[in-house]
C-alpha cells in the first residue's frame, strides 16, 4: 500500500471514527454532568428561552467592545467563512463529497478558492500573531489554543501547495494533505475545536444560568 492508499483509507477512516466517537463522547459526557446543587433564589426562569435569547444576543458584539474587537472579528469572519468555502465549494472536494455521500452540489471557480484559501490563511496568521502578542491573550492561551490553529491551518497550506507541484508529486502532497485532515479530524472533538458542535450549547447554558441568577443578558 502507498502512502497516498494509505491516507485515502485507513487513515481517513480512522480519523473519521475518532470524530464521530469523540464528538459523542463528549456531548453525552456534557449531558451527564452532575449539576451542583443552587440554593439560591431563582430570580428568572432560566429555561430554554433564556438560552435562546443569549444564543441570539451573542451572535452580536455588545456596544462597549465593539471598537476594540472589529479587527479579530473581521478576522475569524474571514477565516470560518473561508474554511466552509475552501471545504465544500471546491469542486475537487465535491467530487470527494459526491462518491462518499451520492450528493453534489455547484462549486466555485478553481481561482476563486485558491484566492480565498489565502485570504483564509492570511486571516488564521492574523489571529495567531494577535494571540501571540496582545499582553492578555498570550497570557490565557494555552497548549490547545496554539495546537487547535496548527490544525485547522494545515489542511489549508498543503491543500495550496497541490496545485504548486513543486518539491514533491503530486500524489505525496495529495497524501500528505489527506493526513493532515485526518489529524484534524481526529483532534476537533477534544480540545477547544469542539466549539464546532458546542458553541450554541455552551452560550444556551450561559443564557440560562445567567437568567437565574438575575443578570443582565
Ligand atoms: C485552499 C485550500 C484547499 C485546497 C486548494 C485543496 C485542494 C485539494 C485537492 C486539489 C484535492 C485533490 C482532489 C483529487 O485529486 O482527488 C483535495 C482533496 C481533499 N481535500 Fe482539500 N484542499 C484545501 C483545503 C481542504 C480543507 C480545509 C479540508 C478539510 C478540512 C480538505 C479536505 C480534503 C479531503 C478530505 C480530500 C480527499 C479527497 C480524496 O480522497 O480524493 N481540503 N484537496
Ligand atoms: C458551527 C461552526 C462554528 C462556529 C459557530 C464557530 C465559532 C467560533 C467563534 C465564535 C470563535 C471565536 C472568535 C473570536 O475569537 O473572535 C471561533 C474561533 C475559532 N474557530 Fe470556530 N466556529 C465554528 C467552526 C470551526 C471549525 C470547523 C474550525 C476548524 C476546523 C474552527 C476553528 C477555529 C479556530 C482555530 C478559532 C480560534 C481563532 C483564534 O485563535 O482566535 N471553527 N470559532
């Protein structure tokens, strides 16, 4: 088996268990979370409205940061849509999609994509430069923090060098852009890329204990 049959099957079928089996993991491990007692007095419901309102609210920065937050905003804007395009807009991949699942729909222009994987990466560098240098975000970031960018960045940067053909055939970046998927897909439910699956579940918790105890959402 070469590595490019190797990348294509057990690899990318062992990292597509681990993504299923840890997502689950954790959401059913979230689920069953003892909840500590509140003595407290409740002031609001706290119930599922409570949840939605927040998951609402928080979709929108609040006034008081709105100045100093635009840049990382526009930033990570730039960067989610730009992986949800480059993933499943690029019609190589919908072709992948397509024998995998039996669907496919239109894709963007080949140079369109390239055009938006850069921008896509340029906006990941930004982030991290920020991360790494603002004097309180390098102070709260960790091991996951800084891991988490690796990931999500390199299936972005070997997926740019295929068309270069440079250094390497053209079946070894192939093979060496479906490891580092597989590697992306197995890290994603562990550590703070759960955010794929959590992000509304965590803000709905917050809405909810927030209306109990009287606060302001
Ligand atoms: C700008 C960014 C990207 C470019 C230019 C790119 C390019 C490519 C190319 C040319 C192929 C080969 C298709 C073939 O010949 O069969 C491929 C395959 C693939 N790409 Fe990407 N890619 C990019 C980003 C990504 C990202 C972010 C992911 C997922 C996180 C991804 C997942 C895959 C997968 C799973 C395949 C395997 C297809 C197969 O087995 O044939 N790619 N990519
Ligand atoms: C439902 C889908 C998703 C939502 C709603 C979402 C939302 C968010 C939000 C709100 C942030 C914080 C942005 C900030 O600091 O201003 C974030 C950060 C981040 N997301 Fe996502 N995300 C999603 C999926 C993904 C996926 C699939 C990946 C990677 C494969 C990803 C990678 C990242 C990374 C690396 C960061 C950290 C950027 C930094 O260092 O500041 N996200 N996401």
């Amino acid at each position: 088996m070469d590595l490019l049959e190797f990348a294509r099957g057990p690899a990318l079928q062992f990292a597509a268990l681990v993504l299923v089996a840890g997502t689950l993991w954790r959401i059913v491990g979230i689920a069953f979370l003892g909840k500590k007692p509140d003595y407290s007095e409740p002031r609001g419901p706290g119930g599922l409205g409570a949840a939605l309102k927040v998951i609402w609210t928080r979709a929108f920065t609040a006034e008081p940061f709105k100045k100093a937050t635009l840049y990382p905003k526009i930033m990570a804007y730039v960067m989610h849509i730009g992986l949800f395009a480059t993933i499943f807009l690029f019609t190589p991949h919908i072709v992948f999609f397509e024998g995998w699942m039996g669907l496919d729909w239109p894709g963007l222009p080949n140079n369109v994509i390239y055009f938006i994987g850069v921008a896509t990466v340029v906006s990941g560098f930004a982030l991290i430069i920020r991360r790494a240098t603002s004097p309180v975000l390098k102070l709260i970031s960790n091991f996951d923090d800084y891991f988490s960018w690796f990931v999500t960045m390199l299936p972005l940067v070997t997926g740019l060098l295929i068309p270069v053909r440079a250094l390497f055939r053209y079946e070894d970046l192939l093979a060496i852009h479906i490891l580092s998927v597989a590697l992306l897909l197995i890290w994603l439910p562990f550590g703070k890329l759960g955010h794929t699956f959590l992000v509304f579940m965590t803000r709905g918790t917050t809405g909810m204990v927030f209306e109990r105890r009287g606060a302001k959402t």
